[in-house]
C-alpha cells in the first residue's frame, strides 16, 4: 500500500467543493451546493429551513476538524 503524504497544507488536496446528497430510496446522488469552507470528507450535514450545518470530518488525509460550518 503506498503511503498517503500528509505534509501538504489542506487546500493542496484539492478535494471536491460540491456538497452532496444521496437518497438510497431512488439510489441517487445530488448536488446540494458548492462548500464556501474547506472541503470535508465523511462529515455529516444537518438541515434547518433553507440552511445546512457541515458538522467535523476530514480536511486533509489524517486530519479531522470539530468545526461546524454553516451554510
């Protein structure tokens, strides 16, 4: 297995911005919206009214944040 390098600051990574949904009832991805914030993997997202709130995950490989992000 090759090793993940973890130097690089979060934004070098690159990782997709889009915000995105997944209905296993219809077996369908869509997209939410662009992420203004870091990109998160494996977060969770909470919806109230018209705003979403981006809650910890993954910024870069190795690193999780406790930030919640509002959207």
């Amino acid at each position: 297995m090759a090793a993940i390098d973890v130097d690089h600051c979060a934004r070098a990574y690159q990782w997709n911005t889009r915000v995105l949904s997944y209905k296993p009832a219809d077996n369908q991805w869509s997209a939410l919206g662009d992420n203004p914030f870091l990109p998160n993997c494996d977060s969770a997202i909470a919806k109230k009214d018209d705003n979403f709130a981006v809650v910890s995950g993954e910024i870069k490989p190795g690193l999780r944040t406790p930030d919640v992000k509002s959207l």
